[in-house]
C-alpha cells in the first residue's frame, strides 16, 4: 500500500499542472477512496452496506486545452497522452483513462459536452488494495468535469456515472457503493446506504477514543472475478427458489423451509446475505448509542460468515483477522473483519485510539512471522465526501 502521507491540495497540485500544461488550472476537484466497516456482498442484492469515506483523496485538475484535443496526465511523474475529443468518448489508451473517457461519454449523453480540456490526476489513495481508487478516479473526474462544463450534477448521480463508467468501460461489474459513499461520505460519519432505494443515513462516528485501522493483507488471488460471478449466480437462483425477487426480501425463515430445495450451498450463501443485511442493522444500532463491543461484535460475525458462508477470504486474511485476537494487545481491538470483495485485500478494525499505533505494529510483526510478507496500514477517520475544491 502506497502509504505516502503526502497531502494533496490545490496549493500542491497547482503549480505541477502549470508545469506539465504552462497554463493554470481553471477548476480542481476531490473525492476520497473508501473502506466498507460492515455489508459485503449485499450490495448487489439490494442489500444494506456501511462504508466511510478515507482521509485519502484523488484529486483532478482541469482547465481548457489550447490545443484542440484533450491531454490527459494520469499522476505526478507521468506523461502526457494527447487524445483527439471525439476519440475519447470511447474505450481506448492507456488503460486508466478509461475511467476518464467513461465520464466524458456519460457526460455527451446528457448532452454535455466537454471541450479539449488539460487534465492532471494526483491521489494518495493506495491503488488496487480495495480501497476505491477507481471510484475516487471517476468522481473526482465527474466532478471536476461537470464544474469546468459549468453544470451541477447531484451527487447520487454522480455516483450512477462512476457505477457505468466501471460496468461499460472497465467491464467491472461493481455494485453502487464505492462511488456512493465517495460523492455522498461526510467528515465524521459511517454511511448506511440501501442499495435498492439509494436512500442512506449519515451516522455520526466521530468518538475519539475509537479508531478505525484499515490493514492490507499485501495479498489478491486471481480467482476473485470468476468467484464474484459465480456468487452472484448463487444469490439469484436463491432468491428464485425461495419466490423472492432479491435475497433482499428474503428472511430466515424462509431460508428454513426452502433449506432442502437450495441445498448446502445456495443455503449457505443465502444465509451470509441475509445475516449480513442484519448484521449492518446491528452495527447502525451499535454506532448510534457508540456501543463499541456491540459494533465489534457484528464485525467479528460478518467475518465468519464471510469466511465459512459466502468462502470469500483466504488464509492471508484469515490470519490477520484471527491475529487481533492473538497480538499482546488484543484486548485494545472491538472487532475486525475482511472488507472488499475478498480474496486478499484489506481487513478493517475497530480499535481502541489510545492503544492503535500498538496494535497496528503488534499486527505488522506478527504477520511479517505468520505469513513472511510485510506490509502496511493505515488509520483514519471518517473523511469528507467529493467536492470542488476551486475554481476560477
Ligand atoms: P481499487 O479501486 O480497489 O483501488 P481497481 O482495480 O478497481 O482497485 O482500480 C485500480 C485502477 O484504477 C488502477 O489500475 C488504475 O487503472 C486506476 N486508477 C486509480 N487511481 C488512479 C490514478 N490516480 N491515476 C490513474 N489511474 C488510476
Ligand atoms: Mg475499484
């Protein structure tokens, strides 16, 4: 994980888009990478999550290009690719600006239409652990384009952009809450969003002597694309045999008298999207009356469920999760669990504030001895939504 505690601001980002364009920016924008606290694989069955927004952001600079086509720069220190406008509203190199060309063309399709513009990225949101940089990527741009296009566009929208912009142009799949919680997050505050309405609750999470530590396992096994198709097979024909449209309305009951129909596997993985529904209830509740051992504990029981209901973990996780039960300071943690889609990634832990910085080095060393890899962490609060940060 790129752990870089680098700052990013229009003061910082200004004067490398005046060297890298000779101009300056016109309008700048952020919108920060994401950790889901509890509510994993429900979002695609209508299901609740509870993700917050990092103190890490992705930050975009746009201004009018001067030269007629679109020139894009990706991050600090890379190069500069020039793409004629029409071009550009469709999939295309290198491959991270797909997740600009997909909002330039959502963009045109409402009808607004984006000039050549000069754009640089810069973030210190780690990429590819799980925690959004890719829906930090298209918001920031979504908002930074829509400022400099001179149009407000509401945040969910916003947010329904980077969802398409993932599915048509970087052929992922994703549910709507990575990008939600980036448009929608608020400094202090847990999300919880239902995925079939888009309705959501801001919660206040803003006690000191708690801490959120988010932990990368270092690791991704291949066999999770395949995997999340397969799961998402599973919950359809669950939901089919139990006459429910979504897992969403199905309840354990249900489950019970359909349990011989479904047999052992769709039984299991209905059970973890049911339970987990639940579980981000509890969590909600546990946040509300800032009841840590009550939040810990639906942590703790997602993670069983995620890890012999749904089989999304692995060993990596595993061992990190259990080693916050087993690390000299074990007692400092409420509760920790797989975030993401599984299969490696990050685990995310409710801990004591006065004992974070303990257990996070505790947890370093004894999963540099149980698995050999060394890694890194980070621990963050609740932080603030996408916003326009300047214009001109
Ligand atoms: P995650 O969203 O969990 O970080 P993804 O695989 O969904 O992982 O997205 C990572 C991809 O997003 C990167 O491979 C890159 O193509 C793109 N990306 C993210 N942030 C940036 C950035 N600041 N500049 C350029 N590309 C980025
Ligand atoms: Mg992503």
């Amino acid at each position: 994980m790129d752990l870089v505690k680098r700052e990013i601001t229009v003061e910082t980002i200004t004067p490398y888009f005046v060297e890298y364009f000779g101009h300056e920016p016109t309008h700048i924008a952020a919108a920060p990478g994401r950790v889901n606290l509890i509510g994993d694989h429900t979002d695609y069955n209508n299901g609740f999550v509870m993700p917050m927004a990092l103190e890490k952001h992705t930050v975009v600079a746009v201004a009018q290009s001067p030269t007629g086509k679109h020139r894009f720069c990706g991050s600090l220190g890379d190069q500069i690719y020039e793409i004629p406008v029409e071009e550009a509203l469709s999939v295309g190199e290198p491959f991270w600006s797909n997740y600009v060309r997909g909002v330039l063309a959502h963009l045109e399709r409402r009808g607004i239409h984006v000039g050549p513009v000069d754009m640089l990225i810069d973030s210190n949101v780690p990429r590819g652990s799980g925690l959004s940089s890719s829906a930090a990527l298209e918001v920031s741009v979504c908002m930074a384009l829509a400022a400099y296009a001179g149009v407000q566009i509401a945040p969910t929208e916003v947010a329904l952009i980077g969802q398409s912009v993932e599915h048509e142009f970087v052929n992922v799949p994703c549910g709507i809450m990575d990008q939600f919680i980036s448009a929608n997050g608020r400094e202090g505050h847990a999300l919880k969003l239902d995925c079939a309405s888009l309705s959501y609750e801001l919660i206040p999470m803003d006690d000191p002597s708690v801490s959120v530590l988010v932990f990368d396992s270092a690791v991704h096994h291949s066999l999770a694309d395949g995997a999340y198709a397969q799961r998402r097979t599973q919950c359809e024909e669950s939901a089919k045999i139990m006459g429910v449209a979504t897992l969403r309305e199905a309840s354990l009951d249900m489950l019970e008298n359909a349990k011989a129909q479904l047999g052992d596997v769709r039984y299991r993985r209905a059970r973890h999207v049911i339970g987990e529904n639940a579980r981000v209830e509890d969590f909600a509740q546990a946040l509300r009356m800032r009841d840590w051992d009550k939040a810990g504990a639906a942590m703790r029981g997602s993670h069983a469920s995620l890890r012999d209901d749904y089989e999304v973990s692995c060993a990596e996780v595993d061992t990190l999760v259990s080693l916050c039960d087993r690390i000299p300071s074990a007692s400092s943690v409420y509760g920790a669990r797989m975030t993401g889609g599984g299969f490696g990634g990050c685990i995310v832990a409710l801990v004591k504030t006065e004992d974070v910085d303990k257990v996070a080095s505790e947890l370093l060393e004894a999963y540099r001895q149980e698995i050999g890899i060394d890694t890194a962490y980070l621990i963050t609060r609740p932080g603030a939504g996408a916003k326009v940060l300047y214009q001109a």
